[in-house]
C-alpha cells in the first residue's frame, strides 16, 4: 500500500480527530434532492435525510456529506433553497452526534449558512467556481475538499479531452491549492479530490483510479468518491442497483494507492473493506482471534454456535 508523506498526518475536526497516515474514513453520501444520483430522492425528506444520516453513524461511518443539489447539468437552484435543504439535517445530526460533517456545496452563502449549523467540511466539487468560498472557509477555520471539475456549475461539458489525465489532473489540484492557501486556508484544513467521473469519460476515470497515488501524493489527504459510479457500470455492464461489488473493488485500488477518505452509498460494506485494508497494514487489530491459536480450532463464531 502507497503510503503518503502528509505534510500534515493529524487533522482536527470540531470534535474528532484523524490520523490519515493510519486511518481510512469512510464518508457516507446524504443526499436531500428529489433526483439524486444514486437513491432517486428517498431522502429528499428531512426525517428521512437524518435518519440516514443517523444510520450510516451506527453503521460506523466516520463522516457524513450532506448535498442539497446534485453535480449533474440542470437549473440552478436558488442557495437560499439549497441552504434551506441541508442546513435543518446538519443542525440535527450534528446534535446527535460528533461524526465530521460536511456540506456539497459550491455556493459561499450556503456554506456559511452550514458552517453556522455545525459543518465541519465544505466539499466543494467545483474547484472554487466562486472564488468567496476559499475566504469563507478559512475566516471559519473549517476543512475544504478541493475537487476536478471542469466546467461551470450545472452545466454539461460535452466529450471532455485530456493528453494526460492523471497529469493534468494533479496540475490542477496543484493550482486549487494554492488558491486556498492564498485565501488563507491552512494546509492541515485542506483535501483534495479528483473528481471521478465528473467531466470524464469510463476511460479517463479508470486511467486515475489507478494513477491515484500522483493525487495522495500531493501532501495533502485525498478522497476517493467512487460509489457506484458511471465509470463502474460501464465497465462491468451493471445498472446502479448491482456495483456495490465495483465500488468496492474501486474504493480498494484507490485506498491502495493513497486515498484516505471514500465517500460511499452502502457503507456496512464500506467499513468492512476499510477494516480489512486497515488490520492488513496493522493500523487496527482483528476484532478477535481464535482461529490456530491454540491445540484445536473452534468454531469461527463460538458465540453464535453457542446460540444455535
């Protein structure tokens, strides 16, 4: 496993903290839109948003992001409205519990607006498309993920080109950085994303899941947002309801090659892969041993034996 030289291995959110150089988080998408991507708006509700939310946490998901409008082509929507759709699920789950927060947004109004609710995170998958928002996040202190995109919010980019993806990729995360720190955003505030699928074809996608180590290797912790994804599907010939197998198998390569965050849809499946990778580089212990420990092998689950 790649293993990145952090310029800042410990980030401190508002009330956890993460080691990347020993730790996989797992993000779990919450999406409050009518169409999103994956869940086709069954958590549009607001009760049905932060039960989500809640489930992923007892599911132990480290990180919930909060969206209310989806990155795909289609009419803005007023941020006065978008603010109204996740700021309500950031307050209530951020009184029931101290999992880190974030907020999918691009709009500077609205990221204040959930900073003020609790966020932790601004996931901005735009690239700073309004400059204002580096200045909000680093007047508030809070994390940004900085993320590959090429074009204008909402907008559709048709047949994307690149000469080398995985270069031009890394040369403009390179560029948004230094945005951020010239905004005055710390180095142990910032993430980066290289933005699977958005405005990139299967091919383009596969080239920098498996070049991902040029994005951990900026120094700078590195998500991964591969969940059952377009680049999955066609790939595989699967419709959205079968590549949580993909997604997983996504979600490994990248985790092999530097990713310390994977922002994920199924997330017992999630954390499961995450813990094996984890107890695979002895950053976590098994959660028992018993098997060639002693004269004779038990049961593999004594206690469920036992319960037969």
């Amino acid at each position: 496993m790649f293993k990145p030289d952090f310029l800042v291995p410990v980030h401190d959110f508002s009330q956890r903290s993460l080691d990347f150089s020993k730790r996989i988080a797992v993000m779990a998408v919450i999406n409050r839109t009518p169409d999103s991507f994956y869940d086709a708006g069954s958590t549009f509700g607001l009760d049905d948003a932060v039960a989500a939310a809640m489930r992923a946490v007892e599911a132990g998901a480290d990180w919930v992001d909060i969206g209310g409008v989806p990155f795909s082509p289609g009419p803005e929507l007023p941020w006065q409205e978008e603010a109204e759709r996740i700021v309500p699920v950031i307050r209530q789950v951020r009184q029931r519990s101290s999992v880190i927060i974030s907020a999918d947004t691009f709009h500077p109004q609205v990221a204040q607006a959930a900073i003020d609710a609790g966020a932790d995170v601004i996931n901005d998958t735009t690239g700073f498309s309004y400059p204002e928002l580096a200045q909000v996040v680093a007047k508030n202190n809070v994390h940004v993920v900085i993320t590959h995109s090429l074009a204008k919010p909402r907008t559709v980019y048709p047949r994307p080109h690149y000469d080398d993806v995985v270069d031009e990729i890394r040369q403009y995360l390179v560029e948004k950085v230094q945005v951020a720190l010239d905004a005055g955003i710390s180095p142990a505030k910032i993430i980066v994303d290289p933005g699977h699928d958005l405005n990139k074809n299967t091919r383009h996608t596969l080239d920098l899941t498996a070049g991902f180590q040029a994005f951990a290797d900026l120094g700078y912790p590195a998500l991964a947002a591969v969940s059952n994804k377009d680049f999955i599907g066609e790939t595989l010939n699967l419709p959205k309801a079968e590549r949580m197998v993909g997604s997983m198998v996504a979600a490994t390569i990248c985790a092999m090659n530097g990713a310390r965050i994977l922002r994920m849809h199924n997330i017992p499946e999630s954390v499961q892969t995450v813990r094996l990778l984890e107890a695979a580089q002895g950053w976590r212990e098994p959660a028992y041993q018993i098997h060639n420990m002693g004269d004779v092998n038990p049961p593999a689950h004594p206690e469920r034996e036992a319960s037969k």
